[in-house]
C-alpha cells in the first residue's frame, strides 16, 4: 500500500516557540489514522501545519509524492488535502446552500451540491438557514459536506465530536463511516475514542509534540493499561 | 473519489424553497424605485432636483465603498481618491474633448479602473486597520496632487465644463442631467449588485467572513481582494463623472477626507453590505449636510455623529435592517 501522506521532522509552533518537536507520521493511502493525546499537546497546530496555515519552522510533508512543507494553503488545498476545523467555523452570515456553493467547484467534480444533501439528508432541510442558525451536529455536516465538494484526497479532521451530544456523534459517526466505506484517507483527531476506534485503522498517540506510540487500532485496543498510560484515561 | 453508494432513496428535497420568489421581489421592488426616481423631475422643481442628482452620484461612490467595506469586509477610506479621478477625468474631457457624456462616463471608468489596479495592488496585501490606514494614505496622496497639480486647476480646481449631451443632444435643464444620471447609477447599481449575487460575490463574501477559512477551500484571496478593489475603483470613479456632470466644476474638496469618511458613514447607517440600503444613506447624509447644515448653524457633521451613534446604538443593521421582517425563532443548541 502506498502512503498517501508522510510527514517527517515536522517542528512548528507559535512566535518562536516549539509545539511541534519532531512529527514522523504516515498515512496510507485509504486507511484512517486517529491522532490521539490529550488537550493542548499540538493536535490542532498538527493538522494546521499540515494544511499550510502554519508555517513549519522545518521536516517535510508530502501529499502523494508532492513536497508541500511551507506551501501556503491553498496550495496544500489544490493539492487535495483538506480541513474540517476544530470548532466547525461555517461561515456564519451564509445559508447551508451559500456555504456549500462557495466550496463547490465551477468544473464540477465527483460531489455535488444535492450529493452532500443526500449523504446528509438534514442539511437540506436546513438549506435555507444561516450557518449561525444551526445547531453543533448540523454545523459539523456542513463543515464535512463543504470540504467534500472540493473533491480531496485526505481529509483532516479536528475533533469532529467536539461538544456534541452522544446521538449526534452518532450520526457524524455514521456519516464518517460511509466515507471510510468508500477509501476515503484521514487524520482523525480525537478526544472520543469510541469514536477513534470505530474508524480509525490505525492510532497514533502523541505527546510533548512528538508521536510516541503508533500502532493497529485493535491492537491498541486490546492493551487497556498501555493506551490508559498514554492518555491517561481509561 | 469514487461515488457514495446511496442505498436510501434520494431525500425528497422541496424544489428551492421561497429562492425565485425572493428575487422576483428584489427586482420587482428595484424597477419600482427606478421608476419612482425617474418621476421626480416632473414633480419637483429645479433646485430639489440637481440636488437628487448629486444624491445619485454620491451614492455610486458609496455603493462602491459598501462592495469592499460590507460584501468584501474591507473598510476603506480611499474610494473618494477615484471619484475624484473620475470627476477630474470626466472635467477634462468635457474642456478639452467632448461634451459626450458616455465617453466621459467612460474614460472616468477606465481612468478609475487604472488609478486602483495601480495602488491596489499594495493595498491589498495589509488588512483591517492597516488597509485602512493604507487607503487613507492614498486618498490624501491623491487630494495633495489635486491641490497642488497645476493642468488641473490645483487649489482653484476646474471649471468651465460644458453641459453634457447624450446622444448629440445638450442636456441644458437640471432635468435632463438627472435622467442621465439616473440612466447611469441605474446601471452601476445593477452591475454591482449582480456582482455581489455571482459566485464571485460569494467568494467575496466568504473572503469577509473567514479568509484563512477561504485560503483552506483552495482559493487565493489574493487576486479575488484585488480584482473587487479595481471594481469599486471604477464604479467610485462612474460616480465622480456623475456628480461633474452636474455639478461642472470639481475641486480638490470633492475628493478629501470629509467625502471619504462620509460615504464610509453612509454605508454603516444605511446598513453595511446590502448595497441599496448604503444608497439610502447616501441621500440621508448628503441631505443632512447640504441643506440641515444651515438650519443648525452650520452644525452638519455635529448633526451626522449624532445620527451615527443613533443608528449604532439603535440599528446595527442600519436603514436596511428596518425593512427585515423579524426572525422566527433562531435554532441553536
Ligand atoms: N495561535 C496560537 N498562538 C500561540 N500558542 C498557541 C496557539 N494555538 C495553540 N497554541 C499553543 O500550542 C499548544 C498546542 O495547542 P493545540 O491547539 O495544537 O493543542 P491540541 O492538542 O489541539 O489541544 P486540544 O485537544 O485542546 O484541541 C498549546 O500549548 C497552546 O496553548
Ligand atoms: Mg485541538
């Protein structure tokens, strides 16, 4: 299987300070791999450094071959990564149709505007209301629907169950999976780990800015006391 | 990637809800206004009326500052510097070539469209307060050049316009002179305000929202900030060769400090980024100046911060904001 993306020596961080000291990390092409550790280790600063809206200080990230350490994001996004943020970040003053349109290519592309509707059925129910007007879960659709018409080959996701309720993780779940289902690669960052573990291939434990466990996920699984040492949960 | 299979039956979505009926309105209530607008020489008389006419090209310059500063989120207070290059070019040609006013509407255009892809393209780059400040330093660069530029009249500024004619006609009344003008806003309005509804306006709108957002859907603010930057520069300089024509004699008062922060006021008390309701409150604030000043001893902009802090404090989304029917309840969790 080849690696879609290979991220090595990756030390970035903010004004001079490191978050970041030395990322080695793999993802072959379709697979998921969860990015765990716990608040504040530089989850969020991994996948922004990845996206380009964080310059890394040095290492190298390469998206299907292409060296991309330093591109600016658009770049990065041309390139066919892409971001669903932390914290959701829909444009707020736009409808749920106006956020997906802006993100939908002139040329067309394998999704479309009533392809996300059909993968989630709520947000054309909604197609009318302001990004403001929804509630968290609904945000979180769009924000996975938007990046999905930009046809990406890796998706980097930030917490996608971040402050939502059980049922409504369940759904993203679901969402999620039916991705996973047809090859699509990812970074999962993730705090749920039910979540982690239901779509994750592999698991990725990081700490102090640095990966220090990477492995199967059901291996990870299998050794309650170990993944309860890295993160310190149960 | 390879398609989702669906295995549920595709969502009956209702066939784009209230959309046409929406837009019907808006244009249904924009051919009302024009035709509205277009009646009154017939009711007013003169004076009221070349007022209106400078109501009219003030607001293009304002319309122009609302598609940076309301749909592009980019305050400004630089778009009098290309009215004033729109009235100044619209001036000489009127001395020294024709009395056409299309070619004077358009060499102002191009001159505009010239004069902001050159300072735009600096501009752009800064954001909030120092684009800001960045485009009050252009503007007082281009009032200086006009005070001090002799081939334009420097200080004393130009005059000795001739009337307009359109088609070969003079336009001798002050009735005339606002039919064209009117003619012209019309369109200026039409061409933003189609702007502001393409994708491209989207962009735009996605730019003011979150650029950083935008730049990780692949696009490049970059070029979109500067291509709506050399458009308002044009649509501001339209503007300015519309208040020449009525006006026929500029100086470098008509494009200072006091112009720019007014237009910029106009956008916030109509209703920043609806486009018609900043041309509302470009009547309001020209009204206030030109004619309340004297009743108030010559306290206009006295009268204009208050109204100001009125509209802020009362009206965050401006004049505009009073026609919005109020919200049902607004879903959250
Ligand atoms: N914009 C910023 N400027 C300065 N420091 C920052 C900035 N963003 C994050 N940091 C710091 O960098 C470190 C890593 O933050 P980061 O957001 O990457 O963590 P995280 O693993 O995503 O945490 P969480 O699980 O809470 O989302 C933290 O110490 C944080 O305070
Ligand atoms: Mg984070």
């Amino acid at each position: 299987m080849t690696d879609l993306l290979t991220v090595s020596g990756l030390r970035a961080g903010y004004a001079g300070g490191t978050v970041l000291d030395g990322v080695d990390l793999t993802v072959p092409a379709g697979s998921v791999v969860a990015l765990l550790g716990r608040n504040g280790v530089g989850k969020t600063t991994f996948v922004h450094t990845v996206m380009g809206m964080l310059r890394p200080y040095s290492g190298s990230v390469r998206l299907g071959g292409r060296e991309l350490a330093g591109a600016p994001a658009h770049v990065v996004a041309r390139a066919g990564a892409a971001i669903v943020p932390q914290g959701r970040r829909v444009f707020a003053p736009l409808t749920v149709e106006e956020n997906l349109q802006i993100a939908a290519p002139r040329r067309g592309g394998p999704w479309t505007v009533e392809r996300v509707y059909e993968l989630m059925p709520r947000l054309a129910e909604r197609r009318a209301n302001r990004g403001d007007q929804l509630s968290g879960g609904e945000q979180q659709m769009l924000a996975i629907g938007r990046v999905l018409l930009r046809a990406p080959r890796l998706l980097l996701l930030d917490e996608p169950s971040d402050g939502l309720a059980p049922a409504v993780v369940d759904q993203i779940a679901g969402v999620l999976e039916r991705l996973c289902a047809e090859g699509i690669s990812a970074v999962l960052v993730e705090q749920d780990l039910h979540l982690a573990f239901r779509l994750a291939d592999k698991v990725a434990v990081m700490r102090k800015g640095r990966i220090v466990h990477r492995g199967p996920t059901a291996e990870f699984r299998s050794d309650r006391r170990r993944a309860h040492a890295l993160l310190g949960v149960a | 990637m390879k398609a989702v299979e669906t295995t549920a039956p595709a969502p009956a979505v209702a066939a784009r809800p209230r959309r046409p009926a929406r837009r019907g309105r808006a244009v249904a209530a924009a051919v009302t206004a024009a035709a509205l607008l277009a009646a009154v020489p017939l009711v007013l008389g003169a004076y009221p009326v070349s007022m209106m006419t400078r109501m009219l090209a003030f607001a293009v310059l304002v319309l122009s500052v609302d598609l940076l500063t309301g749909i592009t989120g980019m305050p400004t207070l630089g778009q009098a510097a290309y009215f004033g290059v729109g009235a100044y070019t619209a001036a000489l040609v009127g001395v020294h070539l024709t009395s056409d006013g299309a070619v004077q509407v358009a060499a102002a255009l191009l001159a505009g469209l010239a004069a902001a892809a050159v300072t735009g393209w600096i501009a752009v780059r800064a954001h909030g307060i120092v684009f800001l400040m960045l485009t009050l330093a252009i503007g007082e660069s281009v009032h200086q050049l006009a005070d001090t530029w002799s081939l334009v009249g420097g200080g004393n500024g130009l005059a000795g316009m001739p009337p307009v004619s359109v088609l070969g006609t003079a336009l001798p009344a002050a009735g005339f002179v606002y039919w064209w003008v009117l003619a012209v806003a019309a369109a200026a309005f039409a061409v933003v305000a189609l702007v502001a509804r393409s994708p491209y306006g989207r962009t735009l709108r996605g730019i003011r929202d979150n650029e950083a957002r935008m730049r990780a859907l692949g696009y490049r603010p970059g070029p979109a900030k500067f291509g709506v930057f050399c458009l308002a520069g044009a649509v501001a300089a339209v503007g300015g060769a519309l208040w020449a024509a009525q006006v026929r004699f500029v100086s470098p008062g008509d494009l200072g400090f006091e112009v720019a922060a007014l237009a910029l006021l106009s956008v916030v008390i109509g209703g920043s980024g609806t486009l018609w309701g900043p041309c509302l409150g470009a009547a309001l604030v020209l009204l206030v100046r030109d004619n309340l000043s004297a009743h108030v001893g010559g306290h206009g902009a006295l009268v204009l911060g208050a109204v100001f802090v009125a509209v802020v404090f009362t009206m965050p989304r401006g004049l505009a904001g009073l026609a919005r029917r109020p919200r049902r309840t607004e879903a959250r969790s």
